[in-house]
C-alpha cells in the first residue's frame, strides 16, 4: 500500500472514485473523519499526529484539484453556433426574360354586334382597334337607363370625363339634367347619355382635337352596338361634331328633326357651350331645340 493510502486509510477517508469517460460529473462529497488526539499524549506522539493531518490535508487538495481538472478536460467544449444563412429568396431573374403575355383578341364588327351590355363594357375598355389605346388614360362608358328611351349624345370624351370616366360629369352633368327637367324629361330613369368615340383624341399639346376618320370608323360599332341594345325613340346631340358624326356624310341643320333608324335627331349645343355663352342667345336657341325634340318624341 502506497504512503497516500496509508496515510488516508489512518484518516478514515475511503477510496476515491473517479468518474468514466465522458459521464456526467456528481458532487464529490470528501469526508475527513475528525482525528482526536489526547492531550495527555506524549509530546513527539502529538508532533506526529500534526505532520500526518498536515501531509492528508495536502493530499485531499491534491486530489480535489486533479479530479476538478479531469472534470473539465472532459466537459464538453460548447461550440459557436454558426449561424444559418437565410434561405436565399426565389430567383425570379427569368420572368425579365419570360416572352409577354400575347395581346387581348380584337373584336371584330360582327363579333361587337353580339354583344350584352356586360360585354360591352368589357370590350370598350381593353379595345386596342385604334391608336387613341396608346395615348389614353382611361376609356368613358355611357351612362345612364339602359331602357331609356332618350339618347344624349356627344362627340369625345373630355379630360374631365377622360379623369372620371364618366360621361358629362361636374357643372355640365348638372345644367343637361336642368335642361331635360325644363322639358319634363327624368334624367335619372329615361335618359342614357354617351359619346360616339370612346376615348379622348388629343394633339401634343394635350389638347382636344377632332377624331380622325379612322379613329371614327374604329369606335363606330361601339356606338351602333349601344344604340341597337337600347333603342332610343329620341336622340338629342350635344355640339357640332357630335351632330355631324352620327350621320357621316349629312350635314346637320339646327332646328330641322332627322332620322336614325327608328329614332328622331335633334342637335343642340353641348352644356360646355352654355356654360361659356354670356350673352344668353346659345341658352335661348337650345331651349328651342328641346321643345323642338320633346314635340317630336310625344308624350
């Protein structure tokens, strides 16, 4: 038995234990049992005594520090967690290179006569059959009774009613409905208003300009369709151009009645005119050509 042992065993201290690799340390309790030592001991007895509780106080510490540093060898290292790269987005790099979707199918005349009201409204806004698709903001839909049986037409959208998409809106949607009142016309269940092209032309400038006659010709089933669905027995049109445009080709005379189909033509001026005219005379004429339109169409 080695000097440590002997001296251990004399202390009462039991074996020391050390742990297996890689297993979880426990509390190490080290238990020295006391060491009493008589007084009436002879003096080099007791000087003994002191030198072995010396040497087994060395060795406990020994020993304590040994296994705590076998305990930290072996605990585990913790390592860094390297972070984890973010999952790298889509690569959406060949939609630049995708081929655009093809171009919506143009209707032909024959296809537009055939169409529903809903239809109608759909394929007025997509229509590319003329270049006014390239330069407009917005496509202007009639409004209004579909069973009425005015019709208020106009030429062109303006860029008021380009903005609202809305025919005759503001201060002129107003005074034609005080017009049509004064005749006692409802403008809200009788009355459908519209223009003969669909989309605003405007020069470089960005101001309004007569349609050519392509762009007339292109947007003409549009109106035909409109008037064949809502079979107006009056039409009231609204300026020059709008008088000329429904029947190409005639010249339009104010305060004569003329003939569309089954319908009666009356031209008057457009709301904007009156809205400018300060001496009265355009009020007064128009107010002639309603009563002149509210004759023909009866009660």
């Amino acid at each position: 038995m080695s000097r440590s042992a002997v001296f251990l065993d004399e202390m009462g201290v039991g074996p020391l234990w050390r742990l297996r690799q890689g297993a979880v340390p426990e509390a190490v309790d080290v238990v020295v049992a006391p060491v009493e030592v008589d007084v009436a001991v002879a003096a080099p007895v007791a000087e003994t005594a002191e030198a072995v509780i010396e040497v087994a106080a060395e060795l406990v510490a020994a020993v304590v520090v040994e296994a705590a540093a076998e305990v930290q060898a072996e605990a585990p290292v913790a390592v860094a967690a390297t972070p984890v790269p973010a999952a790298a987005s889509d690569d959406t790099a060949w939609f630049d290179d995708a081929p655009p979707p093809p171009p919506a199918r143009q209707l032909s005349d024959t296809d537009i006569a055939a169409l529903d009201w809903e239809g109608l409204t759909a394929a007025v806004a997509k229509c590319a059959r003329c270049d006014l698709c390239k330069t407009r903001k917005g496509v202007v839909m009639g409004r209004g009774d579909r069973q009425g049986d005015w019709l208020i037409l106009a030429s062109s959208p303006s860029r008021l009613e380009e903005r609202e998409g809305r025919a005759l809106p503001g201060e002129q949607g107003k005074l034609l409905d005080n017009m049509l009142k004064a005749i006692e016309v409802d403008a809200g269940s009788d009355v459908y208003v519209t223009h003969l092209l669909k989309c605003r032309p405007f020069d470089e400038a960005g101001q309004e300009r007569l349609p050519t006659e392509a762009e007339s010709a292109a947007c003409r089933p549009y109106f035909d369709r409109e008037l064949a669905l809502l079979q107006p027995r009056t039409i009231v049109t609204l300026g020059s151009m709008a008088a000329a445009g429904i029947n190409p080709g005639e010249k339009p005379v104010r305060g004569t009645v003329r003939q569309l189909g089954n319908a009666s033509v009356v031209a008057t001026f457009h709301p904007e005119q009156l809205l400018q005219d300060e001496t009265g005379k355009a009020k007064a004429r128009a107010w002639a050509d309603l009563c002149l339109a509210k004759s023909t169409h009866g009660d």
